[in-house]
C-alpha cells in the first residue's frame, strides 16, 4: 500500500456469521497437537483444556444508565464460562483486559469487584490482564478450562437426537425491555429478570454433566434463532423446533404478551439467556442427571432451522452482533 487512507479493502461481511467465516478463512488454519480450532464455543488446546474470549464494549453489551459496574463486571466473566459450560468444562482461570475512555478511571475497581464476587462464585480466579487507554469502555476476558470428558462440539448432531434445553428462556431479554420501560417494572417477576439480565448465571454444572451425553452442545447467548442454525450447520442436519415446547417462566409469558410478543417467538429471539442447548438421544434426557425440557428432533435432511408452533410464520431472527 503506497500511502493509507484509513483502510479498507477487505470485505464488509453482511452479519457476524459471514464474518467470523471470512476470518476463519484468514486464520483458521489447522495446527499439528491443536484439537479443534474455531468453530465451536470454545477451542480445544488439547484433549482436555478449552479456551475461549469474549469482549462486553460500552453502549453495545452493556448500558452505563442499566448495569451498575460491578454488573458488567460479573457479566464480562459470567458470558465466558458460560462457553466453558458449553463444552462440558469447568474454569481453570482467566485473563482480564481492559480498555478505559476519558473520566473512566474510577469505574476500574467497582468493575473489578463485580468481575470477583463471579470469580470467587465459580471459582475462577483471574491470573493477569491488561489496562489500556482508548476511546471507550470494553473488557475482553479469556477463560480457560478443562474437560473431564472429550467436549462436545457444535458439530455432533445425529438424525434421531433430541434437542432439549436447561432452565428457562427469555428472562433476560424480559429484563431488558423492563429496564427499558419503567412501566414494566411492576409486572410479577420483572425484578428477577433484571437480576438474570444485568447477571446471569453460567451453567456450567449442567454442561459438565450433560458432556458425557451431548453429542452436540452450545450455550444459547443470541437466541436460538440465531444460535440454532449454527449448530445445525455445523453437522449438517435439520432441526425442527416447536416454538410452544419453549420453557418459559409465566411471568416473562405476561411480559411478553404485555409487549404484544408471541411469546414462543419471544423467547427463541430474545438472547442472552446464557443455557445450554443439547442435542442428544432421548434415553439420555432421564439419564443424564439434568432437568431439560426437550424442544425439537434431528433429522437428515435440508440443512438448517424450521419452527414449528405459534408464531413460526414470524420472521424469526434473533440478536446480530453486527447489526
Ligand atoms: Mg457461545
């Protein structure tokens, strides 16, 4: 390049999927004694040690008017173990790296004490990190792990699976559109879908011990709308999920509505519930030890999504990164 007019050149991918593909396509190389590389929640180091990264930037993942600094705090490590979770292993440690604006100096500690109180909770200490000037708030986190059983991937989904989930969906995007509308705030459950919003709890008993079983895992972090055809992609499956098999709590059912939302589409669109969605065979559902209430089934067939149920016809699409 003869002078550097502010870049440009590459391609200006359309979502987050086409990009992290056009990098993958960049870097993604395969490396002798490394697993697996991109591609599923986390990278696989070795059979048994995953190892993820994950940034939260300033009017982006997170609101100063919304979140308190320790809430961002919790959430920039919570989001990492949670893709730990999803490849069935628990925290080792983690890297913090931070990037303060202008006036943003005596925000470091209050976040640094919430990044602790989830350190301590899930037993992942922070080893080290970085603190650098620039023009925003944003931390990126990394978190390693290990793997008591050989991960499972995004890409072991069988026709004759099963698609189940752990807990419950859409509390957190409930959360959000309370914290949004004040006038929400008085709904049954409004307050402990702020909490699950502003701090949600990894899952990372649950992975570990749906490893074993899964022959696909993810953590649902965007909305199974957009998480979902990632996982069928990646094995080369269909997926039909039916959107009234959802689990959903009755308050964020009232919310929904409230917000003139079909609540299935709600709750498969919402993101940020941070639970894992397996794909695995039906006998494992009683064997594995995990309350998950089973949404769909695996078949051969055209690759990707349908959604079946009350709302299907609805455009469905959930969180994009880039949009
Ligand atoms: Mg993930």
């Amino acid at each position: 390049m003869a002078d550097l007019p502010g870049w440009g050149e590459g391609t200006a991918h359309a979502d987050e999927d086409a990009l992290m593909a056009g990098l993958a396509a960049i870097v993604g190389r395969t490396s002798a004694g490394i697993p697996r590389g991109i591609g599923d929640d986390a990278a696989l180091l070795a059979p048994d040690l995953v190892w993820t990264v994950d940034a939260q930037v300033d009017g982006v993942h997170f609101r100063r008017d919304l979140s308190s600094p320790a809430d961002v705090g919790w959430k920039a490590l919570a989001v990492n173990l949670s893709d730990v979770a999803a490849m069935g292993a628990m925290p080792i440690a983690a890297l913090v790296s931070i990037v303060i604006g202008d006036g943003d100096a005596s925000s470091i500690e209050p976040i640094y004490t919430g990044l602790e109180v989830c350190s301590r909770l899930y037993d992942c200490p922070i080893v080290g990190g970085d603190v650098a000037r620039g023009s925003g708030l944003a931390l990126s986190i990394s978190v390693l792990g290990r793997a008591p059983v050989d991960p499972p991937g995004r890409d072991g989904a069988q026709p004759g699976d099963v698609i189940a989930v752990t807990g419950t969906l859409g509390e957190s995007a409930a959360g959000l559109a309370a914290l949004l509308d004040p006038t929400l705030r008085d709904l049954p459950g409004a307050d402990e879908c702020i909490e699950r919003h502003r701090r949600p709890h990894p899952r990372l008993v649950d992975g570990a011990l749906l490893a074993p079983y899964a022959h696909a895992m993810m953590d649902v972090s965007d909305g199974l709308a957009t998480d979902l055809p990632r996982l069928a992609r990646r094995s080369g499956v269909a997926l039909t999920i039916d959107l009234d098999a959802l689990p959903m709590h009755d308050d964020v059912h009232a919310i929904a509505r409230t917000l003139r939302r079909t609540p299935g589409v709600f709750a498969a669109t919402g993101g940020e519930d941070y639970e894992l969605v397996v794909a695995l065979p039906a006998e494992a559902i009683a064997a594995c030890g995990v309350p998950l209430t089973v949404i769909g089934r695996v078949e051969a067939g055209p690759v990707g999504v349908r959604f079946i149920g009350i709302g299907a016809d609805e455009a469905l699409r959930g969180w994009d990164h880039l949009a």
